[in-house]
C-alpha cells in the first residue's frame, strides 16, 4: 500500500527473496541479507565440516519456503543430500 504513495520502506529484519524484485518492490530496502546470501553461507559451514546428508527444518509460510528453496538450491551445488524436509 506504501508503494502507491511512493513511501520508501525499510526493513531491519525481513529476508525473504521475494521483497528482492525491484519491479514488484521498487521502494522497498533491508538492513539484512536475503535468504539466498544466508543460505550460501550455511552451505558453505556445511560442505566445511564434511556434511553430507541433512534434514532441513523449517515454517510453512513465506518465509520458510523461501529459505527452503534457496538451501535446496545450494545444497545441490554443493554435494550436500537432503533427508526430507521437515515443517
């Protein structure tokens, strides 16, 4: 609703890959990474301590199936297997 009164957002806690598109949200910002940076770090600690098979948990909202889809993403290019997931 902002966005239709060109009022700049920003957000000191939302991650979610979504708010990243410019043409959907043009006037949004963050203060934090989104999902996508987080997870290559997580996969990068995961391929550092040799493991291979995980089983991520997370929320079944936006939110969570964001960061699901951004660490299957990584996990493939990484090597790492996933269990199953888990809400």
């Amino acid at each position: 609703l902002l966005s239709v009164f060109n009022v700049t957002q920003v957000s000191g806690t939302v991650s979610i890959d979504l708010l990243s598109d410019v043409a959907l949200f043009g006037d949004f910002f963050r203060t934090v990474p989104p999902d996508r940076f987080t997870t290559q770090v997580i996969g990068s600690v995961m391929q550092y301590f040799n493991w291979s098979l995980v089983t991520p948990l997370f929320t079944n909202d936006a939110y969570g199936l964001s960061g699901l889809n951004a660490f299957v993403n990584v996990a493939k290019e990484k090597g790492i297997l996933i269990t199953c997931n888990r809400v």
